[in-house]
C-alpha cells in the first residue's frame, strides 16, 4: 500500500471536485441534502446500509457495513463554513501539481473520502465492522446532532474522526471543550439629554458584565487555563436614546470539565449592576472538554503499530480546536481525531489538501479495518 492507487487518482480527484461544488454551508438544506444523496450513493456502492437523518439544519447520514466485531463509528461532517457563490469568488476550484483547493476541501470534505476509498478497497475481504455518521451542522457547534452521534455511539468499540490533522499530520487526542454563549442584557430607553435618569443604559450593562465574565475566567482557583473571546457585540440605536437592549456572544474554550462546570455555573447566575436591568445568558451551542484518556491512547497505539507495518509514522497529541469527537471522547468511548489529510488554510482563502496525503489517509484507515485482531 503505497498512497493513491493507479485506478484511484481520477475517480478521487472527479469525486472531490463533485463534493466541493456542492456548496454547503451550514443550515443550507438544500445543499445538505444534496451533499447528503451523493455521499448515499457511493456508501452504497461500497456496500453499506444508509439511512438519513434530517433536523432543521439539514440532512445527516448514518452508514452501517458489515464486518467483524463492534462496529468502530467514522465520524464527519458534510457542512462547511463557505457561503454559496465562493466558488466563483475568493476560493475557486485549482489543481496544482500535489496540491488541490477550494472551499471545503480541507475541512472536510477530503476527509469524507478517505473512508469510502477504504471501504471500497475491502469489498469482498475480512474487515472490521463500521458504523458511520456524517452530520450537517457541526461547523456552529452541532446544536441539532447531538442526540443523532449519542445514539451513533451505542455498541461501537472505538471512534475516529476525520477532521484535518496537526499540520505536521499528527492525529489529535483530545480537544478543548467549547461553549458559545450568548449574553443578554435589557434595561430602558430614554432621552439621553431630557431625562436620562429614567433610563438604564443596556450597553453601560453589558460592559459591566463582560468585565464580570473576565473575572470568572480568570479565577486563579479554576484547575485549568480558559479561554474567552468576546466575538460579537450589539446594541443600540441613536446616540441621542439611552439603549435599552444589548447582547454579546461569547466563545470560551476548556481544558477540562471541572473548569468547565464552574465558568459556566458562575455565567449562569450573572445578576444585573444596575437596578431595573434584566440580565440573562443562554447557551447557543456546547462541547463538552475532552481530556484524552487511557483508553484513548489504547486506540492511538494501536494505530501507530498499524502504521508502521506500512511504512507510516503515526503520531497523536491534543488539539485546541473543538469537534464532533469532543462529545465521543468525553463520554468515555475511545477516540481519536485528525484523520482526514494534510494540508492547511481551513476557514480561510488559502485552505487546501495534498492528493498524497489523502492516498496515505486511505491506506492508513485500509489497514486499521483490515486488522480484526482488536
């Protein structure tokens, strides 16, 4: 096993090319569902049952193919972060030599297709089985799969994710917990030169209670580092009207859960400076702290050995960034993420793959289903 076969490299390059044209930003269906029928048609010419599962955002596929053993659960995702009409603009569709971009590729659509190209090499050999769950909305955090990968992970022996890996091509064991708040705040409008005492400054409010939010997660008795970022802030109308409405979203990133569970517990009883304003926070999506695991670094030898008898060097470490296998991780299912190909730029104009990481991908995840020793 070499990287990309002699029959591969046209139909994976037409494959990737046909996925990346297929915009699909998050909570667009109908790009979902399209992405969600492609995706159908090739499990099940590789052989899996498909069935899907649709929420308000979308469309998800859940795959199942026969082998030995309790199923390993694949785990990606079809959404990207790309609004319709990039392709014609900032990130068109290229081939340069080694190196492939457009919007999506990295992250993740090339990922999608290292475990059909797998699986399609074991047709009609002695595999492990699988079980493999393609969500729709996890660039804004899953908020409506959740239950869907849950429910996915009852009976599997173990949980890959095919994310974009360290850039060094590392596999990723662990990730920081991430939360996405949203914080609220109502006062009362007035003039704010003919009677300003009767109003409550909603926006005076809210800065007042990003400070506040700042001392939570500084807490030097907190057991681990937390991460905030104040990423949107809005309120107001006139500079003449004293605002009555104001909110912030806050993103925060935890190492650990007992970090986790006091930040927020402390965010959720937030009580108003001013008297009269209203002050509330609501949570608009959550992953729980992965902390990697025994168990975890169980599944991550494992590999590694797999790896060698193939010439490939397989290595794994924690990441900072937030995914599906935060939820698999943290319930205690042995995991590992990081297993789409190299390249870089996800989320930006210079994403990109490498067409020969992606063969090394596909050769990779072709010897961890052949080994039906674990």
């Amino acid at each position: 096993m070499t990287g990309i076969r002699p029959s591969e490299p046209g139909d994976l390059l037409r494959r990737l090319e046909r996925l990346t044209h297929i915009e699909s930003p998050s909570r667009d269906t109908t790009g979902s569902e399209r992405m969600a029928g492609q995706l159908a048609e090739w499990w099940q010419d590789a052989g899996a049952t498909v069935r899907f599962e649709s929420t308000e955002a979308g469309v998800n596929l859940v795959a199942e193919v026969a082998g030995s053993g309790d199923p390993l659960l694949l785990v990606g995702h079809s959404d990207t972060v790309w609004p319709r009409g990039t392709l014609d603009g900032d990130v068109p569709w290229s081939i340069d030599g080694d190196i492939v971009r457009g919007p999506g590729v990295y992250d993740m659509k090339s990922g999608l297709l290292v475990m059909i190209a797998a699986l399609e090499r074991l047709r009609g050999r002695r595999h492990r089985s699988v079980r493999v769950v393609i969500v729709c909305d996890e660039e804004v955090g899953s908020p409506t799969t959740q239950a869907l990968l849950r429910s996915c992970a009852a009976g599997v022996s173990g949980a890959i994710g095919f994310e974009s890996p360290h850039p060094d091509g590392a596999l990723k064991v662990g990730r920081r917990g991430s939360t996405r708040l949203s914080l609220e705040v109502q006062g009362r409008a007035s003039h704010a030169a003919l009677d300003p005492g009767s109003g409550i400054s909603a926006i005076d409010e809210l800065v007042d209670q990003l400070l506040r939010v700042r001392a939570v997660v500084a807490d030097p008795a907190l057991p681990s580092e937390v991460l905030c970022n104040v990423g949107t802030i809005a309120g107001g109308g006139r500079a003449n009207v004293v605002p009555a409405q104001a909110q912030a979203e806050v993103g925060l990133r935890f190492v650990d859960a007992v970090a986790e569970r006091r930040v927020l517990d402390a965010l959720e009883v937030l009580t108003p400076v001013r008297a009269g304003a209203v002050v509330g926070t609501r949570i608009l999506s959550s992953r729980p702290a992965w902390r990697a695991s025994a168990d975890d670094q169980v599944l991550v030898d494992a590999i590694a050995a797999i790896g060698r008898r193939i010439g490939q060097e397989v290595d794994a470490r924690p990441a900072s960034g937030a995914g599906d296998t935060n939820l698999l991780g943290s319930l205690g299912l042995p995991t590992v993420d990081g297993f789409g190909p190299r390249g870089g730029g996800a989320h930006a104009v210079t994403e990109h793959v490498s067409l020969t990481s992606l063969g090394e991908r596909i050769d990779l995840l072709e010897a961890v289903l052949a080994d039906v020793s674990a």
